[in-house]
C-alpha cells in the first residue's frame, strides 16, 4: 500500500542540531526507517541554513533531491527552487554552497544508504575509486508543467535528460479540479509522487500543501484524484537493479581533438566541445585548460581527469 506524508502534518517532527561556523541544520522525516522494514525506502526534508557549504560527498544508493527552499549552487551549477538533482550510487557531487535564504531538499531513496551518511571528499576518494563496476552520473533539471486547454483533463510531461537504459524518468503530472487520472506506473524498484500544488483527495480526505507518496514496485499506478484546487504533482521512478547501464560517456573521436573524464563523477571534457558554461570555448585543449580547473559537478581537479581512449 502507498505511503503518503503531508509537509504541514509533520511540524512536530522537525529536529534541529548546530553545525560548525555558527550554521544550522534542520530534518523532518517524510518517511522515516522502519524496524520492520530497515532496508526499505527513506524520504526527508533536510534544511541548512544561508552560506552554508555543505562538501563533496557521495552515497552508496540511488537518489533524488528536490530542492523544496531556497537555492544556491552545486559545483559550478546553479541550484533553483523546484529543480531536482538525482545521483546514481557512488556519485560524488558538491560542493554545495547555500544562497542567502539558506537550501532545503527533499531526500528521496528507495532504500536506506548502506553507508549510513554522506561519504566526503578527498577522505573517501580512494575507496571511491576502488569501488568495482561503478558508473557514476547525475543530472539535474528542471519539471516542466503543461497547462490545460480547454477539455483537457490531465497532463504528461516526461523530462528530457533524467532517463537511463534502467528505466530512471520523471514525468510532470497537471490534473484538472476533481478528476482521477493514474500516475505513470512504477518501476520494480518503486517511485516517489511529490505534490508541489493544489490538493490531493486520498482515504475520504483533502490533502493540501506539498506530500511525499512512496508506490512500490509491486503495486498498481497510483490514483492521482485532485481536490478543488486541482493538482501538479512530480513522479519520479528509480531505475531497475538488474541492468548495468553504460558510463555516460558522450564525446567522440573529434579528429586530433581528444576528450577527458573525471575519474570521480564521471564528467567529460570534450576538447571540440570545449566548456563555454564555464569560461573555456571550443577547441581549448586540455594542456590549455588552467591548472585551477574544477570539474563542474563534483569540483575534481584537473589531476583527476584521465584521457578517454577511443
């Protein structure tokens, strides 16, 4: 049976604790580990405080982050209300620089990370590495919501990069005032709903503000029914366990030019490519990059690239 929690129903069960340099952290379980059921799925609400800089770190599970408050940046990407950022096992990504209202994610895992917490960098790098049959990657974006013309009753929008060869995806759900539509059907690993407008009937009542619902792999597509208010909602599907997907290597053999990865994240530098996001234009070859180069999602130096042979 779906898990269902509501944000504004867990107030009593935000807990706080100081962390160094003055800041502050706050968690409000979603759904929280149970005795029964200690590998099952764990979703919160982790908050910190503005300036904050949380480090790179990885963990040893899929996961999703939604970023719930605030903002701030990862690595060298922007970091904006409502974008989710989603990691595969052994991904590191950081570091992560609070804005001035300070960040808050919603943690979202189909399972409780064995590890137990975040694994930071450079002090785990070397276990990182020695990891076998890793296949680091992330991706983050932003859901796009179609708004309904007239008749319409519902909405499918499923998001563009946040899709693997394991049946990772996302899908943006708009449901029209009092109408029952099926969510996109889960994985064998499970997914996770988010409302993030209107309101939600479910057990003969009306469920307001955002929720966090966990559909295992077992069960049928959940009944997505709006209240008055109609609904947006984001699905989220973990990928299947059986499969091992392929690096995600996209640069080619671009004639002399050549291409670079993090040996960490996983990250390419396409010489042809270049990085001109981040102040390097095509062509720039990689002796040419400066030597106080970062790698953009998880902030890797330039000594941590390996040249990708073709």
């Amino acid at each position: 049976m779906a898990q269902i929690a509501v944000l504004d129903e867990l107030k009593a069960n935000r807990k706080g604790r100081e962390l160094p340099g003055g800041h502050m952290a706050w968690r409000t379980d979603f759904i929280a580990r149970k005795k029964e059921d200690p590998d099952g799925p764990v979703a919160f609400l982790a908050e910190s405080s503005p300036k904050r800089v949380l480090r790179t770190h990885y963990h040893e599970c899929d996961q999703f982050q939604i970023i719930a408050l605030g903002g701030g940046t990862l690595a060298k990407h922007t970091l904006a209300f409502g974008g989710i950022h989603f990691s595969r096992a052994y991904t590191p990504y950081g570091p992560i620089t609070n804005g001035d209202q300070g960040i808050g994610f919603i943690t979202l895992r189909a399972k409780r990370d064995p590890a137990g917490g975040a694994m930071f960098i450079p002090e785990k790098a070397e276990t990182l590495k020695s990891v076998k049959n890793r296949t680091p990657w992330q991706v983050t974006e932003m859901p796009t919501f179609k708004a309904l013309a007239g008749g319409e009753s519902s909405s499918v929008v499923q998001f563009k990069e946040m899709q693997d060869d394991r049946g990772l995806a996302g899908y943006a759900v708009t449901v029209s005032a009092n109408t029952k539509v099926a969510a996109p059907a889960p994985t064998q690993v499970g997914q996770y709903i988010i409302v993030t407008k209107g309101s939600l009937l479910t057990q003969g009542q009306e469920k307001k503000g955002m929720a966090v619902i966990w559909v295992g792999g077992d069960e049928t597509p959940f009944e997505l029914h709006a209240g008055a208010e109609g609904l947006e909602v984001v699905v989220l599907n973990f990928p299947r366990e059986e499969l091992t997907p392929s690096k995600s290597v996209t640069a080619k053999a671009n004639g002399e030019f050549k291409a670079w990865q993090c040996v960490l994240c996983a990250v390419v530098y396409d010489e042809a490519a270049g990085m001109p996001e981040h102040g390097i234009p095509p062509g720039t070859r990689w002796a040419d990059v400066p030597e106080n180069f970062g790698c953009p999602d998880c902030d890797a130096k330039k000594s941590d690239f390996e040249l990708i042979e073709f």
